[in-house]
C-alpha cells in the first residue's frame, strides 16, 4: 500500500526536514510570483488588446458609413425596411421624428446629418453580420440583455456601438456591459419577485420579502 503525497518532503522518520520544508517554501513562492507576474501581464494585454479591437471596429464602421452614405435616401431606407426594422425603429435609431421618416418615404429631402445616421446604422448592421454572423439583425436588436429589459437599441440610442459589438461578439459577459453602460442596474431592474421550487417540484413566484 503506497502513502499518500505529503506537502512537504519528510525524512525516514516521517518528519518533514526544516531545511527541506524551507525549500519547498521558497520554491512555492518564487512559483507564486511568477504566475502572479503572468496574470498581471495577461489582463494587461487582454485590456490592450480589447481597446485595439474596439478602435479598428470603430474605423471600420466609419469608413463602412461613409461607403454607405453615397446611397440615396430612398435607397438607404429600402435597405433598413429590409432587414426589418419599423419606421419607429428607424426614426428612434436615427433619433428623428416617426413624421420625418415618413416624408423621407415619400420622396422628401433629409439634411446631410441625418443621411449619416441612416448611413451608420446600415454600416452597423453590416457589421454585426459580416463578423459576428447576427441574422435576423432587426429582431436581435429589440432582444434585451438577461435580467434587465435593455437591448441592444437601447445601447445604440445612447451612442454606445462599442458595446453593441461587444455583446454581439460575446467576447464580454453581458453583466459586465451592463456595468459599463449603467452601473446602477441592479438597482434599477432588481425585481420584487422571485421563482421559488416548492417541495413537489413545483416553481411559483412570490414576492421577495414574503420568504
């Protein structure tokens, strides 16, 4: 029958060495600090690595806006219409009036300024599914995030495209976008109620303060 691995070496007496256990001591530490050093490096690099991510993401949707915007209007709207957007998602992505998307249908001018946001958020749909393969984009968009009621429209309404690509590329956890676009979430969506298993297996919900 073989004993069982000690922590630290032990002599025939079965009494761990002074000397030896020192050792071993030091060892474990120098281990320590290298691995520590290595972590340290890694979560640098990641940060730093994220960042370049975002910028190239961010030039490449620009550029992509600017390619989009040599559309016509009507032709622009066409293709939103496509993907499946409602007027009411375009006019609130665009951050115009329903009114005004309506008379851009029926063939009136919009400023410059407002054919770039129409231009934009093509150029982020083109995106969304040219690198993170997202079908039905329209739909996704008006998906909300786990444990709250915030979408990815919302993200995009408040000016944060880096975060919509972030959730769609699921290289972040969708808690720590939420950190980052409202830190005060939690509190803002917490539920009063709760799904609780009873004895039979069976789920209700409650209020959290009657448990």
């Amino acid at each position: 029958m073989h004993n069982k691995a000690s922590l630290f070496p032990t002599d025939s007496t079965g009494i761990t060495s002074p000397a030896a256990a020192q050792q071993d001591a030091s060892e474990y530490s120098d281990l320590t600090e290298s691995v520590g050093f290595t972590r340290s490096t890694v979560n640098v690099i990641s940060t730093d690595v994220r960042k370049l991510h975002n910028n190239i993401l961010n030039r490449e949707w620009r550029q992509d806006t600017v390619r989009r915007s040599k559309q016509g209007v009507q032709s622009l709207l066409d293709d939103i219409s496509d993907l499946g957007f409602s007027w009411n998602d375009v006019a609130r992505l665009s951050g115009v009036s329903v009114p005004a998307v309506r008379k851009w249908r029926r063939g009136g001018q919009a400023s410059g300024d407002n054919r770039m946001k129409l231009a934009a958020l093509l150029a982020a749909c083109d995106i969304l599914g040219r690198h993170f393969m997202v079908e039905e984009v329209a739909s996704w968009f008006e998906t909300p995030m786990p444990e709250t009621p915030i979408t990815p429209m919302d993200l995009y309404c408040a000016n944060r495209v880096d975060l919509v690509f972030e959730l769609a590329s699921a290289n972040m956890e969708s808690r720590e976008i939420l950190d980052e676009f409202d830190p005060n979430w939690r509190k803002r969506y917490d539920s009063p109620f709760e799904v609780v298993e009873g004895e039979d297996g069976t789920s209700s919900i409650q209020l959290k303060e009657s448990r």
